[in-house]
C-alpha cells in the first residue's frame, strides 16, 4: 500500500522514516516528553528564561525521534503495530478504516487535546495539580489512541489478502511483510 504523498509531506516522514518510527525505542522514548515540556516549561519558575533550553532540546528531540533508531528486527510487539496503526489512521482518506476505529479516534484525539488545557493553564498559573492532571490525562488519552491504533493494524493484518503476504508499507529498500511481522531486507 502507498501512501498519499500529501500526508508524507504534510508530516515530514518518508516510508523509512515511518520504518525507523516503527522501532519500540522510537516510541517508547516519546511517551515522556509532554510530561518533560511541563516540567522545561514549569522550571522558569527556578532558572528563569534559561527553560528555553531544556524546551527547546525537548522539541528537538520529538523531531529527531522518529528517525533516530534503526528499524526494528520484529514488528511483533504493541509499539510497532501502534506505529503501523497511525499510519495507517493517516491513510484514511485514501484507505479507508473501519467506523468503529475511526470513532474512538476520534473521540481519544479529542479527550487528548482538551487535556491541554487544564495543563496550559498550570504552567501559566504555576497550578502543580492542573499542570499535572493536564498532563497526565492526555498522556493517558494518546496511550489508549495508540493502543486503538495497534488494534487497527491488527485488524489490517487479519484482512483477506494480507495473510498471504500482502505488504503493509514498502519503506525504502526493506519490505514489511504483515504476515511474517518483520522486516526484511530483499537485497538479501
């Protein structure tokens, strides 16, 4: 399957990109960092504009990240098909998704962005329990819209056709094979 080119642009990740994103370290290392923004941002109270580092490092690091780690040897396992799930989710005007996914996308994507806004208001008003339970609750939120997305590609790799080898996406020179759950090199 390829994906819209409007959505690769719009997103800034290429199908190895996408492959170097699928590795859990990609995406467990990015659980933290809007729990880090709240605390880089709330440390103006200690050192003043100097918050601006650890935001910006903060930032820096959410871009780099999903091409930091090299693909991962297996796709089996709740991270990667997480990974494969939203980009599927992204697909969707090109390849459509079930309603019942679509909906609790939907609905987890909302709950997520209004739990920034008890959260902003904590860091301007400096309210540790709404700075916290902001942050917390879309932690929680984006969690749970991943795990939907691991279903989603669950449910992708369990379709007619994709037993048989159909590919989920072709990054690069390797291939992910949704029935072997790896990823392999055809050069080979």
């Amino acid at each position: 399957m390829r994906l819209d080119k409007a959505i690769e642009s719009s997103m800034g990740m290429t199908d190895a990109s996408w492959a170097r994103h699928a590795n859990p370290w990609s995406f467990w290392t990015r659980v933290p960092i809007l729990a880090l923004l709240a605390l880089a941002v709330w440390s103006r109270v200690w050192i003043g504009w100097w918050c601006l580092v650890p935001v910006a490092v903060l930032i820096a690091w959410a871009l780099i990240n999903p091409r930091a780690f090299p693909p991962p040897a297996s796709l089996d396992n709740w991270a990667s098909r997480a990974v494969l799930g939203e980009r599927l989710w992204l697909a969707r005007k090109t390849r459509p998704i079930p309603a019942h996914h679509a909906r609790r996308a939907m609905i987890l994507s909302a709950l997520a962005g209004v739990s920034l806004i008890p959260l902003a208001y904590g860091l301007w008003a400096l309210d540790p329990w709404a700075s916290f339970t902001g942050a917390m609750l879309a932690s929680v939120f984006k969690l749970w819209f991943c795990d939907g997305m691991a279903w989603l590609a669950a449910d992708r790799a369990a379709e007619p056709g994709a037993a048989s080898g159909q590919q989920t996406w072709t990054p690069h020179s390797e291939i992910v094979n949704s029935s072997a759950g790896s990823i392999s090199d055809p050069s080979n």
